[in-house]
C-alpha cells in the first residue's frame, strides 16, 4: 500500500493527501500551462488510481475550465495556489507537484508541448544558480 502523500496551498487554508501511485510526471510548456503557472511550464502529477481526501478547507477549492477545451485547473479561492483537480470525467487526478508538502519518489517523465515553449526557455543550463535571494 502506498502512503498518503501531504499537500497543501501557500496560505495553509487547503490541506489534503493523495492516496495512490502517480502514472507519469509532465512538465507542460504549453501557452495554457505557461499562463496557468506564471512561469516556463507546469509541472503535474497525473494518475488514473489515485484518490485526494481534503482534509481542511475544501470549500475553497474552485476549478477553471478553458471554454471548449480539456484544459483545467483548480486552486485555493484564498491565495490561488495550485491544487489537485479530477478530469476527464473523474477518470484522472492531476496534481500540481509544488503543492505537495511530502517529498515524493517519481521524477519528470518527460517534457511536453516543447514545440510552444517560450522564446526565453532556451539554454537555461547556463543561468547562474543561487542558494538564496541575489545579494
């Protein structure tokens, strides 16, 4: 049996546990999930087996669904962080993987929609990396 897994939104408002085995990993750098997640891509767990028990402040979870498009995304109606959403009719949990409190064992399956990346997320190897705000 797999342990539950431990997430929560930035305010704290949303807390929850995802029981089950995660499928794949995919860091989507479509225009959709660019602007979804304000930055280079989104970065979401998926699974057909796993289920999400709410644990604290499930009313203010809200979901968003690009009018004629499979393209959703739920979030604390508090602070707007990313959380865990069911699609496709319920037949798959996504969830966002910076919302998750707990470490977890799977690593990105594969990048994806790379053909509309931003311009800017090109050789970003050679960006200087820093343990903390720049000084």
């Amino acid at each position: 049996m797999t342990q539950a897994i431990s997430g929560s939104c930035l305010c704290g408002t949303v807390r929850f546990e995802v029981s089950g085995g995660f499928d794949a990993f995919f860091l989507c750098h479509c225009s959709r999930c660019r602007k979804g997640s304000g930055s280079a891509h989104a970065a979401n767990l998926f699974s057909s087996s796993a289920a999400v028990a709410w644990l604290a402040g499930r009313e203010q979870v809200k979901s968003w669904r690009v009018p004629e498009s499979r393209h959703e995304r739920s979030f604390c109606g508090a602070c707007g962080s990313a959380l865990p959403g069911v699609q496709m009719d319920g037949a798959l949990l996504v969830v966002p993987a910076g919302c998750l409190d707990d470490p977890i064992a799977i690593q990105p399956t594969a990048h994806i929609s790379c053909a509309s990346r931003a311009d800017w997320d090109d050789g970003l190897e050679h960006v200087a990396r820093l343990d903390g705000l720049p000084g």
